[in-house]
C-alpha cells in the first residue's frame, strides 16, 4: 500500500498563514478536532486514531507538520526527523525558553479557519509528543476550548523538567480562561517515559489544579513488541484492550462533551 493510501478517504488541502504553509487532511463532520502529530509524521497510527474520532461524530483536521504524509515509522525516519526538527527547522522550539513554537500561530489560525467552517461551541486540539504542549499554547485563540496533552515531550533537557513549551503568558490566558469558562486539559503519558518527566505532569497539577486531568499509565500497559520504550499513548503502544484503550476512549468523551455533542462527561 502506498504510503498516502491511508489518508485515501480525506480531503486534503493547502492552508497559508503568516510565514507558514502546510497540507492538512480533513474527514468527518460536527465540530472540528485539530490532531497534531508526533515524529516521524503524519504516520498510519495517527491517521487510525483520526478515524475513530471521525466515527465518534467530528470533523478531524490533520496538519502535517514534518515528515511525509502517510508514511509509517520506522527507526531511521524517526530519528532523521527528530535531528531536523530539533536543530534545523526554526518553526519549531526544543529547548527551555519560556517561549512555544512558532508554529502555533499557524495552529491557531487553522483553529479559527476549522471553527469557522464547522461550527460548534469550539474546537478540540490534540498534540503528541513533539506537538504535546501545542494545544496548551493554543489556548490564546479563543476557539480552542478542549486541549490534550499527549505525551508532551518538549522542552527538552533537564532544565525543561518542570516547564512545557509554553510561555508564561499563555499559560497564564489557559488558567483565567479555565476557570471563567469552565474547561479543563487532559493530559496523558506513561510512567518512566523518559521523554516526559514526572516534574512536568507535577506543574501542570500544582498551576491549574481540578482543571488539569492526569491519565498516568503503567509501562506495561502499552503495546508490546513495538521496539520501543512505552511512549506514543494513542499510537504506537495503544494496545488493543485494557488501559490504554480507555485513555484513548476517554479522550474522545473528552471532546465530545466539550464540544457539545454529550451532556456530560462519561467515566474515563
């Protein structure tokens, strides 16, 4: 199968903004869900939990950010992007600055575009990994009102332990609007994922308290066989049942109660 085979069934699409200019991928209808990527890229793991949020009743926008569309992981690839994205591209911030990527004045107006077309209460936003914290700094667009933190691994470094590529300000615009408009951030990473240390989850809870929710799982809830250490939550080490699953199961109640489309929110 080709790689770009996958993304078969979306309409795919060049949005401009500013500087920047990326393909993004759309399927579904009802409210808009952005899904942001992690390294390698916009891969076939990603591209499936797209779909289910798709079936839940959403429309899914996939920006690709880096890497090739529709291709799978593979440790090479992986590890080329990781290098590029870290020391070449300039859209993007590794290191603890106090400062969010560059990029995300491009998400936000992809944010405001989705919301525009799709209507709704708002748009959900979901980052993985290299993009975790995204959807946290997104949080200054007003439209953004259901943010995910999925193994949110940058910044980088032991300086970063207890950051996330945030700046101070934006964190501070995602707490005053918490609590005036009554939403919360869902966070999700396995324990000893070294990618994630345990001081960034322990600043989330200590700055927006309630509003914060941790799913913190076992390393020997994930997939096995992949290689890997336990790490991609709703990719590479979402195993078929049990834990993981009903992280995955939980974030998308999380988006359909935010935006409307559930009067409550179900039991993770």
């Amino acid at each position: 199968m080709a790689d770009i085979d996958v993304l078969k069934d979306y309409e795919r699409f060049t949005f401009a903004d500013g500087p920047h200019t990326r393909e993004v991928f759309r399927r579904g209808t009802g409210p808009a869900v952005i899904i942001m990527h992690e390294i390698p890229g916009l891969h076939p793991l990603v591209v499936a939990y797209a779909d289910r949020v798709a079936a839940a009743g959403m429309t899914v926008f996939l920006p690709s950010l880096f890497g090739s569309p529709g291709k799978p992981v593979s440790t090479g690839y992986a590890l080329g992007q990781m290098v590029m994205n870290i020391c070449i591209r300039r859209e993007f911030n590794a290191w603890a600055n106090g400062k969010s990527s560059i990029i995300v004045d491009w998400l936000r107006a992809l944010a405001r575009k989705a919301h525009a077309e799709c209507g709704g209460p708002g748009v959900g936003a979901l980052g993985m990994c290299f993009t975790g914290g995204f959807a946290l700094a997104m949080m200054t667009e007003p439209s953004v009102i259901a943010p995910v933190l999925s193994q949110p691994s940058l910044p980088l470094g032991k300086k970063g332990a207890r950051t996330i590529d945030s700046s101070p300000a934006e964190i501070r615009c995602a707490k005053r609007r918490f609590e005036d408009e009554d939403l919360s951030l869902l966070g999700l990473a396995f324990h000893g994922d070294r990618f994630v240390p345990p001081g960034r989850f322990q600043m989330l809870k200590e700055t927006f308290g309630d509003r914060f929710e941790a799913i913190e799982l076992n390393p020997e809830d994930g997939a096995r066989g992949t290689g890997m250490p336990p790490h991609s939550v709703l990719t590479i080490h979402l195993a078929g049942s049990g834990p993981t699953k009903a992280a995955e199961a939980r974030t998308i109640a999380f988006f359909r109660q935010r935006l409307g489309l559930d009067s409550t929110a179900p039991e993770a």
